[in-house]
C-alpha cells in the first residue's frame, strides 16, 4: 500500500475536522461564560434586592403558553375565591426552573394551583423555603402588576362589538350618567385589561428580535419588539397610564412614552406616522386608558430632522422598560425587557377601532372604563 503524502485527502479532512473541533469547543467555552455572567448578573440582582437595595436586572423569559396557564388559573382563582394570583405562580415556576421556563412549565402551574385549589397546600407552603421567590415576586410583579383586574364596559356597546376572548367574570351595574341623566347600564368585569398594540383586523408580522444588532447612531443592541404592519394602522394604549414623553427623537421618530400609574412600567411606541403620528390632543401629562387609539404606523426616525421617514420598513418598535427606582429610567442602569411572549399573550385581548368620518382620526368601538384611569385624572 502506498503511503499517502502529508497534505493530501485524508490529511485535509484530518485537518477540517479538528478545525470543526475547535470552533465547537471554543463556541462552548463562549456559551459557558455567558451563562456564567448572566447567573452572575442575576444573582447579583437577586443578592441586592434581598439586601434591601433595589432590583438592577430582570430577565423576563416566561413563555406565551405559561403566561396563558397562570392567567387561566388567575381567572378561576377570583372567580372561587382562592387565595393565589397568577403572578404568584408564575413566581413560584421560576423558581422552581431558574428562571428559564420551558413546555412543562404550564402543566406544572396548573397542577400546582389545582393543589392549591382543593386545599391540599398553598402558595405560602409552596415558597416558603424558595430562596429567590421574594425576587421573582417583585421582577414580575413590575412586569405583569397591572395586566388583571376589574374594569367596566357599557353594555350597550356591545352589539357593535366582538366579546373578547377570556372575558372573565361579569357583574351587572347600572350607573347615572352625569353629565345626561340617563341611566346607562355597565357591566363589571374581572380578566385581562390590557390590550395589544395593534388595533384588531389589522395585519402584522413579528419575531423574536429582542437583542439583534442596530448601528445608526452607534452599534447596539435592539431592546424592544418591532412589529412590521400598513402605514396608518392604529396604535393601541397597552395598559391605562400618563403620557411622558411624547415627540421627536433621532432614533425612535415620532414616538409616545407612557408610565403605568404604579410607575413600574414605561411603554415605549415608536417609528409612528409622518405628518400625523398622534391621536387628537394628545400631550404631555395625558391620562390615556387601555385599548384607546394613541397613535399610527409609520418608518419615521434615524434622523437628527424632524418628520423623516429614514426607516426602511413601517413598522412600530414597541417596547417595556423596568423601573424599581427612578434613577434607571435614563442612563446605564435602564432595564428593557423582551417583551415578544408578552406581546403574542396579548393577541387574546385586541381593540377594535372604526375611522371618524370626515377626520384622519380612528377611535376604539368598546366604552371601556378603568377605575385606575379614573382615579388618577380627577
């Protein structure tokens, strides 16, 4: 048999393979650091928070389909009258997962509160001797605080309406309309009360997009959700809050800031309409409710000029910033989160809107009441 010259086919592959080795092992080492930072980082979150100081990091990983299964519990939960919320055992989950929630996950929360349901245990015996429960209590109470509870709609509404999905409980409530006189009957309703951020019937496309690279301006990453639609599709108040801020900004374009009334959560709507991005008389300090039309669609931003469109593709950036204590909310301390599970949990609870004839201006169909929004424009 002849000897094979060094160099030759079998040396090549030889020579592939353990090139093939090496960027395995080296893409190994790399993902093994940054796990090792990321627990680092959360640890160092969690270590704080319990030291009294505020949270620093929030990774937000809870799935669409665990975010459905603790809502779904949440709902039955008020309805019989147990002593659980739906944040309590979604807490509870990451616990029990670190944080990283897969497709047990639901499965696992729903027996867990069926437990808790038919008393053999509760959510104080089920955390009691989880270390970092208190932290993930409070992380995703900041996200999700003001996602269930009750608020009204008009009855009378409703013919014009589709019932949202997972409407909740309703109860009967006649009031007086002050300002008519007439007797206008609402109906009080316990559930979801937020909405997408794309009024319903209208098209978009999305991914999973949180963290992909951006270079205008300076190279980073992307901390929000963009969500690719028609130029001119109403924008929906996520959750019931104030205006604060609200114009041009060289990255975002015409964009709106709205702070929950917790102050917990800043939701940012962004790339929004040349030469009309704003629905009527909205400015800063506005009390605006969820499921109201706050703006419309566009590609404006990248651009240091106002009214420019020098995004390629129309689409809204939408995304949710943390807040635990006020100096995060601008600077090197700000936590954005993914907010794609969220987003596509909201697909349940849309806002139809119907053009104002005779204006450029769309407005929501439900007469929906939020007692936070009341309480907090008087």
């Amino acid at each position: 048999m002849k000897d094979r010259k060094p160099g030759g086919k079998n040396g090549r592959i030889r020579y592939v393979k353990v090139g093939i080795l090496i960027e395995c092992l080296t893409l190994a080492v790399v993902f093994g650091i940054h796990l090792m930072q990321r627990q680092a980082v959360k640890e160092s979150a969690v270590s704080e928070e319990a030291e009294g100081d505020y949270i620093k990091w929030v990774d937000f990983n809870v799935t669409v389909d665990a975010l459905d299964a603790a809502y779904q519990c949440g709902l039955d939960a008020h309805e019989n009258g147990i002593e659980v919320d739906w944040i309590e055992l979604l807490a509870w989950a990451a616990c029990r997962n670190g944080g990283e929630f897969g497709k047990n996950d639901p499965a696992r929360i729903k027996e867990q509160y069926a437990g808790i349901k038919d008393g053999e245990t509760s959510i104080g015996e089920l955390t009691k001797e989880l270390t970092y429960y208190s932290y993930y209590l409070e992380a995703y109470t900041a996200v999700l605080g003001g996602y269930m509870g009750e608020y009204q709609v008009r009855a009378a509404s409703e013919a014009d309406t589709e019932p949202q999905e997972d409407a909740g409980a309703v109860e009967a409530d006649e009031e007086e309309d002050a300002g008519t006189g007439e007797e206008e009957e609402w109906e009080t309703r316990y559930g979801l009360k937020v909405f997408s951020p794309i009024a319903k019937g209208f098209p978009y496309s999305d991914y999973d997009d949180f963290g992909a690279s951006r270079s205008y301006g300076y190279k980073r990453v992307h901390l929000g959700h963009d969500m690719t639609g028609q130029i001119g599709t109403p924008i929906i108040c996520v959750e019931s809050g104030y205006v604060e801020a609200i114009g041009w900004n060289q990255y975002g374009g015409w964009r709106i800031g709205i702070r929950s009334f917790d102050k917990k959560r800043y939701y940012y709507y962004a790339h929004l309409l040349q030469n009309y991005p704003y629905a009527e008389g909205l400015e800063e300090g506005s009390i605006v409710t969820a499921g109201d039309v706050i703006g419309y669609l566009g590609h404006t931003g990248y651009s240091t000029t106002e009214n420019v469109n020098n995004i390629e593709v129309p689409h809204l950036h939408f995304g949710i910033q943390l807040i635990f204590d006020e100096s995060q909310k601008e600077g090197n301390n700000e936590i954005w989160i993914d907010c794609y599970q969220i987003v596509q949990f909201l697909r349940k609870n849309q806002s139809k809107a119907q053009k104002v004839e005779g204006t450029k201006e769309w407005k929501r169909v439900e007469e929906w009441r939020d007692p936070n929004a009341e309480n907090n424009s008087t």
